[in-house]
C-alpha cells in the first residue's frame, strides 16, 4: 500500500521548499557519489572472507565464543541453530560481523594468541579483509549503537541499503516535506527534521543498546514528519494517491487519518515480516518524535491564530465604529444619502449588525415613499431575535411604518403574524390590536381562524 501526499500550499519564489528539495536531491547525490560500488564491494568483502582462509580462523573461534556464553539467549540460540543446520556458513559470517562481544574480543587479541601458530596469517588476512571491508558506506557511516559517533548521527541519513530503499525515501521525503515545509517554514522544517532525527537514534539505541548493526536511512524522519503532517494538517481534507497491488486511485479525506494507516500499515508489516532487516525501532522512534513536535506545533500554531484573529478584531471594530460614527454625523447633518453610502457598505460587512439597521431607517424614514425605507423596515421587522432592546426598537420602526409609509404599508402575513406574537409577549398590545385588525381582514379564506382565535383570545 503506498499513500502519497501531493502538494496543497500554493508553491511560488516566496515559498520554495528549498530544505525538501536539497535533502532529496542530496540522498539521490550522495548514493550516486559514495555508494553504487556497495553492493559490489560487500561480495567481494565475501569473497574475500571464505576464499582468503579468514573463515576458517575466526568461524571456528566465534562458535567457541558462542558456546563458552551460552548463558546468554542469543548466542544458545545460535548454538541450536548450529545443532539443527539452520544456519550457514553466510548467515554465520554476518553474525559475527555485527556481534560487538565477539568483535571486541577478536581486535584485543583475547580469542587468538599472539604466540599461536595462526596469529600472524590471521593478522594479515584480517588486514586485508578489513581494507576492502571498511569500503562499505553502510557499515563505514551507519548509525551503530555499539560505536556511537557524531558523524554516523548525521551521515546515516543519507545512506542507504540500495537503490530502491533510497529513492523509496526521497520519494516520500518529497511528496510530505513539499506539503509541510510551505507551512512550517524552512528554518522550523529543517529543525524539526534534526530533533526527530535524534529521537529515531535515541528509541533505536534504547532497543538495541550494544548493536554493530549499521542503521541507515531517512524513513524514521519521514515517519516523524508524516506525524508532523497529520497534526498540523489535521481534519482538513486532502488528496491522497493510493496504490494496493495493480489498483491506483485517489481519495480525498482528512489528514489525520492518514497517521492510524501508517501506524496500522507498520504494525501488520512487522507481524506479516518479524525477521525483516527494517527497523521498525527507529520508525517508531521518529514517529514518538513527530508526534510530540506536531502537538507543539499544532498548538502554537493554534494560539497565533488566535492572537491574530484578537489583532484583526481589535483593528475591525475600530474601523467600523470610525466608519459607523462617520455616518451618525451625517445623519446629525440631514445629509441622508452619504449616511446610506457608508451604512449600506457596513451592512455588507457587517449583515447581522442591528445597530447598522437601525440606523439606516433613521437614514432613510425621511423618504417613506422610497424602496430603500420599504426594504429596510421589512429587514427590522423580520428580525427573530426577542430581547426587550429590539423588540422595542422593532416597535418603534413599526409604529413609524404604520403611520408613514407610502403609497401604503408592504403587508406580508407571516411577518405580521411574527409581529404580534412578539408584541404580546412585551406588552404593546395596542399594537397587536391594529395587527390582529389587519390580519383579520386578510383572512377571507378562513385559513387562519384557529391561530388569529387563539392569538385574540391571548
């Protein structure tokens, strides 16, 4: 299954994703440049070993070592495997190669003494193995737990198993980071892919404390950055690439679902594959990692928002009542029209603003014949909110449309209706009155005599 994550953020020279893209392209260099021969120089490092006579010396001292610490659970199954001819002379080979015990032992010269027959032939076949051996950027520059180092911290995320392992990563490098470094920034980008860096070392490290075991690759990063996207990202929807065997297709769904897939999709790997070489330690390490940065992220990036939305309503409101104070004074001027202009152009703004309303029929009641008056007072009367302040207010601008409109009032029932049921519940019943009156008259069809009974009867 592979789930790809195009970019959403507008791309433009503002916003190069410049750190993405010089990671990628520098894994595609640096195994270009330092690491196409590995494959060859790994055989020929075999080779060397089993054709050399090195084998024939140091196997036999490692099966030794083995049985003389039987005690430990991994060298008696070593041992067993032995017995039962499950393992080989190759599988042998790579166990004692990344055994630090047998490792250390062997170079302080407490397996082979100096004085032995063997000593001085194991000494340059050693020498040799090793010269060609130490070519291999993998064990060279890879991450192992028994030999810490700075430079194998750093190196290792760029170097790779193999071709399709690195340009996996790159891939997935880009396809995430593109999206990600647009919104975090490529300062902030690069820092988080440092500290989760560290963090795949730490856990790994934690699982296998004295491993010569080289640990490679950017997918633990990848894996922390992943979370990072998930949680920044999170219930906005995006577009997904999906690949299952020969299916592709594309679905659109939130970010955040994407982190339990992964997750789901690692656990069942790692069940289906618990021999695999992936280190699934150092996934779940960049993951911790990730997840723990997206929290950070997530919420700083919560509270700026937060804070600019608090500065864009501080400067909003003055702004408005700048404006809105403008118009008062026009209305104080007798000078309508250019009280409407700015009104009409706050209620645009601003369409749930009562205050703006009000004062536009002050605006525009010293023209009752006009469409504006009309259209204005049946906004005030439709209102739904039933607060004493403007049911008051709504009775005073029907009191004035009663009297004032011309040629005559623009009668809409339900509004009317609406009307008296809210005056009822205030008090002006001298005006439910003149409404009920009007109602009544418009009932020739009978349709309303249970409601207008019931409302007179109130």
């Amino acid at each position: 299954m592979l789930l790809l994550i195009p970019v959403h953020e507008k791309l433009s020279l503002r916003n190069i994703p410049f750190v993405t893209l010089g990671l990628a392209i520098c894994l595609v260099i640096f195994y270009i440049v330092f690491q196409r021969q590995d494959n060859r120089v790994r055989q020929q490092a075999e080779d060397l070993y089993f054709q050399s006579g090195l084998s024939k010396i140091e196997l036999p001292l490692y099966v030794r070592f083995a049985r003389k610490n039987m005690y430990l659970r991994v060298y008696f199954n070593t041992i067993e495997a032995i017995k039962n001819q499950s393992i080989g002379q190759g599988d042998l080979y790579w166990l004692m190669l990344s055994d630090p015990m047998f490792q250390h032992e062997l170079k302080e010269n407490h397996l082979l003494s100096e004085h032995s027959l063997d000593y001085l032939n194991w000494v340059k076949l050693r020498r040799d193995f090793d010269f060609v051996f130490e070519q291999d950027k993998v064990h060279q520059w890879g991450f192992k737990t028994a030999e810490p180092t700075l430079k194998d911290s750093l190196l290792s995320f760029f170097v790779h198993g193999s071709w399709f392992h690195m340009i996996g990563n790159a891939l997935f490098l880009l396809f995430i980071g593109l999206n990600l470094e647009v919104v975090l920034g490529s300062v902030s980008f690069l820092v988080c892919c440092f500290i989760i860096q560290a963090m795949t070392l730490v856990v790994y490290s934690y699982f296998f404390p004295f491993s010569m075991i080289p640990l490679v690759g950017a997918s633990g990063v990848i894996a922390g950055l992943l979370a990072i996207h998930a949680i920044v990202f999170n219930i906005r929807k995006l577009d997904f690439f999906v690949n299952f065997l020969f299916y592709f297709n594309t679905i659109r769904m939130p970010a955040l679902v994407l982190l339990p897939l992964w997750v789901s999709w690692e656990a069942l790997d790692y069940w289906l594959h618990p021999n695999s070489i992936k280190a699934y330690q150092a996934h779940l390490g960049g993951l911790i990692g990730g997840i723990l940065l997206g929290i950070i992220i997530f919420k700083a990036r919560r509270r700026k928002s937060r804070l600019k939305s608090d500065e864009n309503s501080t400067a909003n409101y003055e702004d408005f009542q700048k404006k809105f104070n403008e118009a008062l004074e026009k209305i104080g001027e007798l000078n309508f029209p250019q009280a409407k202009e700015i009104l009409f152009k706050l209620q645009k703004s601003y369409p749930n603003n009562h205050e703006i309303l009000f004062q536009l029929f002050n605006a525009t009641k010293a023209d009752p014949a006009s469409e504006d008056y009309h259209k204005i007072v049946n906004e005030i009367l439709s209102l739904k909110e039933n607060t004493k302040i403007c049911v008051t207010m709504v009775n005073l601008v029907f009191k004035n449309y009663i009297k004032r409109a011309e040629p005559s009032i623009r009668f809409d029932a339900n509004t009317f209706l609406a009307l008296l049921q809210k005056f009822r519940r205030f008090g002006y019943l001298n005006d439910c009155e003149k409404i009920l009156k009007v109602l009544i008259q418009f009932n020739k069809s009978g349709h309303w005599d249970e409601i207008l009974a019931r409302e007179q009867l109130l």
